[in-house]
C-alpha cells in the first residue's frame, strides 16, 4: 500500500493547473450526481457533511496561510 501512496504522490507532481481543474470538476459533479439520487438517505446526516466541510476548509486554510507561507 506504501508504495502505491508513493507511486501516486511521484504521478500527481507532474499534473498540471488544468489537470488539477479537471479532477477537482469531476470530483464535484460526482458529488452532485450522488447528491441528486441519494437526497432523501443523505438529508438527516446532513450535520456530518457541514462537519467535514468546515473541518476541511480550517485545514486547508492553516496549512495554506499559516504552515506554508513563506
């Protein structure tokens, strides 16, 4: 499994911008598209999706501006 992680981390530092745009825009229309057939499963676990957002976003914004900003 280790090298497998590594063998993806050596290929995801070649991709480009638009790479990284792309699989950002494929990862939110699967999101979408789940979001539209399982809408009535997914409605009283809502609180757990806003959790995981916002756990994210404090994440990513710490190591963006704080940990990495030189």
């Amino acid at each position: 499994m280790k090298e497998f992680i590594n063998k993806t981390m050596q290929a995801t530092r070649q991709y480009t911008i638009l790479d990284f745009a792309l699989l950002k825009n494929c990862l939110i229309a699967i999101g979408v598209i789940l979001g539209v057939y399982i809408r009535g499963f997914l409605a009283k676990y809502i609180f757990i999706v806003w959790a995981a957002a916002i756990i994210s976003y404090v994440w990513i914004m710490y190591k963006t501006f704080i940990r990495y900003w030189k």
